[in-house]
C-alpha cells in the first residue's frame, strides 16, 4: 500500500543556499523547481503519498526580534541565505507537482507531529524536536517513525533513518 510521509518542507534542502549558490533568484528557483520534481516523483515511484508542511506562525516576541537581527545583518553584510517569499515559493512548486501543503499557524512541528499521529504517517525532517512528542499512554520515543534525510537512487526515494530515533 502507499506509505504516508509528512514532511517538514523548509527543513529539507529543496532549494540551493542563496549565499553559496552565487546565481541569479530565477536561476535558484529553477534549480528548486527541479528539485522538488525529482523528489515528488521519487515518492510517487516509491509509493509514498507526500503531505507538506510549512511553517506560517505568528511569531513570539523573541523569534519576531531574531528575525529583525537577521535581515538588518543581510541589509549589513549584503548576504541573504534565502531568497525573499521562498517558503511561499516553495509551498506553490510542491502543491503544483499535487502535494497537498499545509501552512501552519501555531508551532509548525506541534501541528506536522499531530498529523503524523493522527494519519499514521512517518516524518521527515532533520529536527530534533520530533522526538519530544511521547506515544498515548507514555513510553519512549516518538510514536511515528522519523527520518532525517533523503536521496534519490535509480528515481527511488530512499530515506535515512533520524539518528535520534530509537
């Protein structure tokens, strides 16, 4: 049967590191576009039905106050590790190739592990924090699996287990 996989979309590199890929936005976007195709079909030929997800909260005064000190050091050094609107970007590119994505408005990695809970689906996403979620009842670790990573092999797409997972 098909395997569900939520993943925690601006977690995975998707897109090329603005500051190191030293091309234009267009050129970035081009790259991120290819990227996702390859990924998404990779999916479907592995039997693994996607679900996105992307983080779209209201921000916390300290996180509102980060993100401030980051744009004024871009603005400073002239460097911006990301593109402007990329997570939008990101979410059309995904929902274009038929992943249903999801923007959530509370802590992105609460909403993503209660609908992987809920729906039976595994994670993926470098984030620790997926294993502070415990099981009903209690025990130990998350009750989903998580993986850390991906590649795609012969348009497979195989997954690596998170090293945190027990």
């Amino acid at each position: 049967g098909v395997k569900a996989l939520h993943v925690d979309a601006l977690n995975l590199e998707l897109f090329p590191n603005a500051a190191t890929a030293f091309q234009s936005p267009y050129t970035i976007l081009k790259s991120a576009r290819k990227r996702v195709k390859l990924f998404v079909r990779a999916a479907e030929k592995s039997g693994v039905k996607l679900t996105a997800f992307i983080d779209a909260a209201r921000k916390t005064d300290e996180a509102r106050e980060k993100w401030y000190s980051r744009r004024v050091k871009e603005v400073r050094t002239g460097k911006r590790r990301i593109l402007q609107g990329q997570s939008t970007m990101l979410g059309d590119l995904l929902r274009a190739e038929g992943v249903v994505v999801h923007y959530s408005i509370v802590d992105n990695d609460d909403t993503l592990a209660a609908h992987a809970y809920a729906d039976g689906a595994s994670v993926l996403s470098a984030d620790k924090d997926f294993f502070r979620y415990v099981p009903e009842g209690g025990g130990e670790g998350a009750p989903y699996s998580v993986y850390s990573d991906y590649h795609v092999s012969n348009g497979r797409l195989l997954r690596r287990p998170h090293p945190h997972h027990k």
